[in-house]
C-alpha cells in the first residue's frame, strides 16, 4: 500500500519514530495523508483523492474543515484531537468556517457527497455546529464528541442512509443531535432510506434529539439525559408526512432542564419523548424515568399537536416502562386518531386507562 505524507511532515524516519504504527490503513490503491499540530488539515482534505484517509494526530487545530468530495475518511485520535474555531477570524478561508462551523460535509442533490466516514474528534465551541452535513449519502460518524457549541452539536439535512453512532453531543444550544428534511424552506418528509441513530450519548443540551420531517429513521440504545427536553420528533401538514419512525430501546431520563419559550415553541422542561404531527411510528421498549416539568411537553411519552395543529395519527406507543414522570408517564395531548398505547410498564397516564 502507497503511504501519501503532505509534504511538509519532514522526513519518514521521524514520521515512523512518532508512531506510524497506529495510523489506520487505506485500501491499495489509496493514501494516509497524516497531519499534525500546527499543520492544516483542510490542505490535506484539498489534497486527498477518493478513498484517501486523513488521519489527525493529537493536538487542538484551530479551524474549520469543509468536505466536498467522496469517499474519504476524516480520522482522529479520539479524545486528544480537538478541533476549535480558529483565533483570528480571518483565518474564515472556507464557507464552513465562515458560518460558523466545525466540519461540513457537502454535497448537492445532482452529486451528493458520497460515504464519508468521520471519527474520532472533539468538535468544540463553534458559533453554529460542531458538524454540519447537507446533501449527503451513507455519512458515517462514530466516536465523534460535539459540545459547547452554539446552535446544534450535529445536524443534517437533505441526507440519506446516515449513521450516527457512540457519538457524544453534551450542553450545545439547541439539540445535541438534529435531523432534518430541509432547513432553508417548508417542504414535505425526506426519505432517508435507513439513517439510524444509535448508541450515542446526548446531555445537557437543549433537546437531546430532534427528527424533524424525515421518514424511515431508525433512533436505538440512545443515552438522553439533563437536557431541557429528551426527543423530539417533528411533523408538520406538509406531504409526504413525517413517519416511519422506530425509536426503540433508548434511556431517555431526568430531562429537567428548564428552557424559555421561543417564538414557535413554549418553553420546554421534563419532556421524554415528544411526537408531534407524525404517522405510522413506533415507540417501543424503551425506558423513560423522571421526567418532570409543568411544560405542555412534560411527561414521559407525550403525543401534541404540531405547532400548526397536524395531528399524530396510527402510532404505537407500546412495552416501555415509564417511572417517575410528570405530569403524566403518558400523555395524550392530541386529537389525532389511532394511535395505539399497548402494554407499557407506569403508573399514571392523561386521560387515564392508557397505563
């Protein structure tokens, strides 16, 4: 295999003394370009060819990395690889940076950027998104931690086929983790083709996770604590409507956080799990503990109007254990026909019977 060093690394004695050993392998016909503190890893992404490797040796790099091509794989060294916004503004030298990002991940609907593999990064302290993805295709992103951010520790729009997995997304302004059709314009559900999200870890966030006018997403084994609201999943009137959804088996607790109203949303404290305007989803196996507030989104699982008063319809809430929650383990705060409550484990459900 052809090992590709940017140019200015120095000698390949040094680069092997350092520890060449732990830098993961590419494909045959493809190149490891490795970075270290002080050198740029948007040159080494400019550099790299499909099916390169980008590998991020420890240290904090002060940038911002947009992504326009197929094929790569952005890797770090795990907790000891930080990325932060650069200190002199007008090191903005990509769009990312200048929005306010960490990592953009970027393609159109005619050429969506095809499987990029991310992992391995703190993403820290950006004005907008620790990672941004728009128009991808099988993205992958596996022991990422976004935290400190200012709008979403992870978004993506206009995607398909994603995974989020044994990510780490804590006290970002808005939602740890936000799925969504389109962010630019009102338009029906996406079709996601299978995006799962799973095994990650999401506190003290605004809402832990949002899945917002997608369909066929998959949310499993999610850790959601100490954030305002646990999840979210959003629909609205528009077609195809948001479904297809199975969100099984997460730890969603002590979501207690208090939020002030917004100019769409009223404010948001000890809400579990929250359907609005959303069909042919499934709530299942899940546990929800302790989550308290007087929000109309208190509760543990919660089923409310959208904001334009599309209702939930043909959902099955079934075989979760709810303990502790309030104002209601299960609260049924919609007029949307058949939605189906079926074996789950609490004490107290609005309107009562549901339990």
């Amino acid at each position: 295999m052809k090992r590709k060093h940017i140019g200015y690394l120095g000698c390949t004695a040094l680069v092997i003394a350092s520890g060449l050993a732990g830098i993961p392998t590419a494909g045959a016909a493809s190149s490891v370009h490795v970075v270290r503190p002080g050198q740029s890893i948007q040159k080494a992404v400019d550099a790299a060819r499909s099916g390169d490797v980008i590998y991020i040796r420890p240290g904090t790099y002060r940038e911002s990395v947009r992504i326009t091509k197929s094929h790569l794989f952005l890797r770090g060294s795990g907790a000891l690889t930080v990325l932060k916004p650069a200190l002199n503004k007008k090191r903005a030298v990509n769009g990312c940076a200048a929005a306010g990002n960490g990592i953009c991940v970027e393609g159109t609907a005619a050429r969506p950027v095809v499987d990029t593999r991310i992992r391995g990064l703190v993403l820290s302290g950006f004005k907008k998104n620790g990672l941004w993805a728009s128009g991808t295709d099988r993205l992958s992103v596996r022991h990422v931690t976004s935290e400190k951010n200012g709008t979403w520790g992870f978004a993506e729009e206009l995607s398909v086929r994603s995974l989020f997995a044994h990510n780490v997304a804590r006290k970002n302004g808005e939602s740890g983790l936000f799925l969504s059709n389109t962010v630019r314009t009102e338009a029906g559900a996406i079709d996601t083709r299978g995006t799962v999200v799973r095994n990650n870890r999401l506190t003290g966030n605004r809402i832990g996770i949002t899945v917002r006018r997608l369909r066929n997403v998959t949310v499993k084994n999610n850790d959601v604590d100490r954030n305002c609201g646990g999840m979210f999943v959003v629909g609205d009137e528009n077609k195809p409507r948001t479904g297809n959804i199975l969100v099984r088996r997460n730890y969603v607790h002590d979501n207690n956080a208090y939020c002030p109203k917004t100019a769409r949303l009223p404010f948001i404290q000890g809400a579990g799990i929250v359907l609005t305007g959303i069909e042919r989803s499934v709530v299942e196996r899940n546990q929800i503990h302790h989550n308290v507030g007087k929000s109309p989104f208190s509760g543990g699982v919660v089923l409310f109007k959208s904001v334009v008063g599309a209702p939930n319809q043909n959902n099955i809430i079934r075989r979760n254990v709810l303990i502790g929650n309030s104002t209601a383990d299960l609260a049924n705060r919609d007029t949307g026909k058949g939605n189906k409550f079926a074996r789950n484990t609490c004490r107290r459900s609005l309107p009562a019977g549901m339990c």
